[in-house]
C-alpha cells in the first residue's frame, strides 16, 4: 500500500493526464523541474507545488487542476472531499494527509 506522498503523487500525475494529455503533462513536469520541483512535491512540498501551477496556469487554471487533484484523492481513499471557493491547496494538503491517516484499513 502506497504512503501518502506516493498516493497523492499518483493521483497528480492521473489529472495532469487526463486534463492536458499525456504530452501535456511532461510538458507539466518538465516546467516544475524548472521550477525548482516536481509531481511529488504535490504532497511534499504542497505551497511550492502551487505556486509553480500559479505560474503555469495562472491562478483560476491552479485552481481547477488542484481541486480536481484533492477530488480525486479523496474519492481514492473512501472520503468526502467538500471544495468552496477558497482554496489554500497547502492547508487542503494537510487535511488530506490527516484523512489518510484516518482512513480504515484494508487489512486486518
């Protein structure tokens, strides 16, 4: 079973690829390793993360793609994910990462 960073990065990748394509989504990569970070970084680092999408996507493109990340995720792990139309992606990060510690185990 993968940790947390592992999940989320996953779950980052998955949406990158459906939203832009696969092409898109090195492209994506390539631009945050430029950037000073990377896909795994979603989970590891979430305020940079969002400040490379920032000045890639601009604020409401950030936006999308990292409500359709923390959606995803949470649709992963069997929990309910609530978006409104603030969104601190560092603080939802934590949350997810505290629901994942929550999450009821798939073995005894």
């Amino acid at each position: 079973m993968p940790d947390f960073a592992e999940a989320l990065t996953e779950v980052c990748e998955a949406v990158l690829s459906e939203v832009l394509g696969a092409t898109g989504r090195d492209s994506a990569s390539w631009w945050l390793a430029r950037s000073g970070t990377s896909l795994s970084d979603c989970a590891r680092r979430p305020q940079e993360f969002d400040d490379a999408l920032v000045d890639m996507f601009q604020p409401t493109g950030a936006l999308v793609i990292e409500g359709r990340i923390l959606g995803r995720f949470y649709r992963a792990i069997g929990a309910r994910y609530e978006s409104g139309t603030e969104l601190c992606f560092a603080e939802e990060v934590r949350k997810a990462r505290e629901a994942f510690g929550k999450r009821p185990s798939l073995y005894p």
